[in-house]
C-alpha cells in the first residue's frame, strides 16, 4: 500500500492493517528461519508498511492535538 493509501483508510481500518502487517511480518520471520522464504526482501517491505502505518496515527495524532 502507498503512503495515500493508508491515508484514506479510517482509524479502526488502519489499526486493523497495523495488526494484519504484524502478523505478516511475524510469519515471515519464522518462514525465513525455517528457510521456507524464497525473497527475503519481504520482511523488508513488511517493516516498511508497519512505519508508514504509524507515520500516519502519528501525523492524525498530532491534528488532533492541533500541534
């Protein structure tokens, strides 16, 4: 997903991505361990999801603070 993506997903729909992405992450850490990942260039994009995801809380954070 695109940072403008994530951006138009409303707050339960991001957390509910945040959470899925975990998961996802967590499974290919365990594949790449049992050596069953074929591109290990996943975990890298996944890691990549989890902090555009939390740019986006952070920055609708801060709005709402009104900082």
């Amino acid at each position: 997903m695109e940072i403008d993506d994530l951006r138009a997903l409303s707050d339960e729909d991001l957390a509910t991505e945040l959470y899925e992405t975990h998961r996802e992450l967590m499974n290919l850490r365990f594949r790449a361990a049992t050596m069953q990942l074929a591109n290990v260039n996943e975990i890298k994009k996944a890691k990549k999801r989890i902090a555009r995801i939390n740019t986006v809380a952070r920055e609708r954070e801060l709005a709402r603070a009104g900082v």
